[in-house]
C-alpha cells in the first residue's frame, strides 16, 4: 500500500521493520527494499521525496548492510546476484562485468529481471523484454518502478 502510494517514508518504515526482525524475508521483499535504497540515493528522486542528506546516508550505508544479510540468506539466487552487482555498479563504482554477463543472466529462469539492463539487444530478447514490460508496467513497487523508466525507453 505504501509503496503503490509512493510514500517513501513509510514504505521504507515498513519494509525494515519486517525485514530486520523476519528470520527469513522472502527475496522479493529484499529486492524491493534493496531498490528503495538504491532510489534513495538519487538526488532527484531524493529532492521530490524531501529525503534529507542524513537519510540518504543511511539508506546507502543500510543497503550495504542488506547486501551482507542477503547473500547468506540467498546465496544462489541469480536475481540477488543481478541486484547486488547492479547496486554496486552505479552507487559502489564497481566494475560492471558482472551486471553485463549476458551469459550468466539469459541462461536462467529465475528471472526476467536482468533483461532490462540488456534491453540495448531488444532484437535478440523481444519476448523476455515485452514479457518484463508486462510484469513492470504498473509500477506498484520500487523495483517496478526502477525498471519500468529502461526498458520501456527501448
């Protein structure tokens, strides 16, 4: 409800409370929380939202936290690994080879989620993109709304 409502605040009020206190949040909820930080350190969505300097820093340093937490608890999902990797490339100036592995991230099926980063190749994944366009086109999370904006620009 938050979230669909873009309230930040209280999405991210919510998702850290369940987050941080569940033994096991599902890897959706952790995703969506990952992208809630990964928007707060956008100046422009940060300006809109009225997320002062001091939240954003703890958004950043939150999300570095989350990173940690996630891995262990979903060391094999290839979702994570596209979301981590991607998270670190634009706001932990990594080397993006590994949001770039076309490879790794077309040879799995627990995702469509890396299509938009290779919506540049629109002619070589037309139903995995139009598929994710779908999934994304009513922007009701933060994840939704991130991918939303790329891949329907392509």
């Amino acid at each position: 409800m938050a979230e669909e409502a873009r309230d930040f605040k209280l999405a991210l009020k919510l998702y850290e409370e369940y987050i941080y206190t569940c033994e096991r949040p599902e890897l959706e909820l952790i995703v969506n929380l990952l992208c809630i930080y990964f928007e707060a350190q956008d100046l422009g969505f940060a300006q809109e939202q009225k997320i002062s300097g001091d939240v954003m820093a703890e958004c950043y340093d939150k999300m570095q936290q989350l990173i940690k937490i996630s891995k262990s608890l979903y060391p094999d999902s290839v979702k994570l690994r596209f979301w981590i990797n991607y998270v670190k490339y634009f706001y932990f100036g990594e080397e993006p080879y590994d949001v770039l592995d076309e490879k790794l991230y077309t040879n799995q099926t627990e995702t469509l989620d890396p299509y938009f980063a290779f919506s540049d190749y629109k002619n070589k994944y037309v139903n995995e993109i139009n598929q994710l366009k779908k999934e994304v086109e009513e922007g009701r999370t933060f994840r939704e709304r991130l991918i939303k904006p790329i891949i329907t620009a392509s």
